[in-house]
C-alpha cells in the first residue's frame, strides 16, 4: 500500500507559516553561500590560496623546489622552442 502523505490543508496555519519561514531562511543561507562563492574576490582568493598550495608547503612554510624546478624547466623549454622556430622562418 502506498505511504499517504499529509495533505497540508490538514495542518494549522501557524504550523505552515513556521514551515515557510523554515524553508525562507534556509534559502537565503543558500543564496548567501553562493554569491559569496561567485564573488570575483572569493574566487581569485580560492585561485591564489591554490597556487601557492604548488610552490609553498602549507604545513612547513618551505618551497616546494621539485614543482618550482617543473615550471622553470616548462617555461625555459618553451622560450627555447620560441627561439628556434624565429630563427628558422628568418
């Protein structure tokens, strides 16, 4: 047998306004969260925070050289792959 559910009709009125003011907070905490989110200063925190979690242990405060080293060697080969294409459409 199906479960029935309550018909709200049944319900007094003030059980049912409190269930609408329960349901109004519930939704502006929600559209809070997300403008807070969607805020361009959140989010290019969220970015930065991420980079320096690459380059900077968050638990020592140390560099972390082996990611530094990855990137320095990623942008040294790339101006070396620039450098050789120039030189040869001369």
């Amino acid at each position: 047998m199906a479960k029935r559910t309550e018909d709200p009709a049944d319900r007094p009125p003030s059980q049912l306004e409190r269930e609408i003011e329960e349901t109004r907070e519930r939704l502006a905490g929600t559209i809070d969260e997300l403008l807070f989110r969607a805020n361009p200063k959140t989010i290019v925190g969220r970015e930065v925070a991420g980079v320096k979690a690459f380059f900077v242990d968050h638990a020592t405060g140390e560099p972390r050289t082996e990611n530094i080293l990855k990137v320095v060697g990623g942008v040294a080969a790339f101006v070396a792959v620039l450098v050789v294409i120039r030189r040869t459409t001369r």
